[in-house]
C-alpha cells in the first residue's frame, strides 16, 4: 500500500531543496561581496591603525615632555 501522502511529500520535498539551494546561492553571492568591500576598504583600516598609533606616541610624547618640564 502506497503512501496516500507520498506526491505531496515530494512536492515539498522538491520546494525545499529549491529554496535551500537559493539560499547557498545568495549566501554566496554575500560572501563574494563582503570580500570585495573587505578589499576596498584595507587601506582605510590601514589609514585609521596609523593614525591610532600617532595618536598614542602624541600623547605618550606630552606626557612625557609634561614631566620633564620646570
């Protein structure tokens, strides 16, 4: 005796497997773009380190030179 539910089952089946492949497929695609801004944006992050580290040898200098005045 067959399943009387076995095509309904397989419809559904058929959707979710197309659904789920949809989804890897955007999430793909999502990843693609997150390394292409990740890209873009290396010589900002490179930009914004450098001027972390100026701004902690400044103050590190006037601290010092604080201490060394009269």
């Amino acid at each position: 005796m067959e399943n009387p539910h076995a095509e309904r089952q397989a419809i559904l089946l058929e959707r979710i497997l197309k659904n789920a492949s949809a989804c890897t497929e955007m999430i793909l695609e999502l990843n693609h773009c997150v390394e292409e801004i990740l890209r873009a944006n290396a010589s900002v992050k490179i930009a914004a380190d450098l001027a972390t580290k100026y701004r902690k040898n400044v103050q590190y200098n006037l601290a010092a030179t604080e201490h060394e005045a009269p």
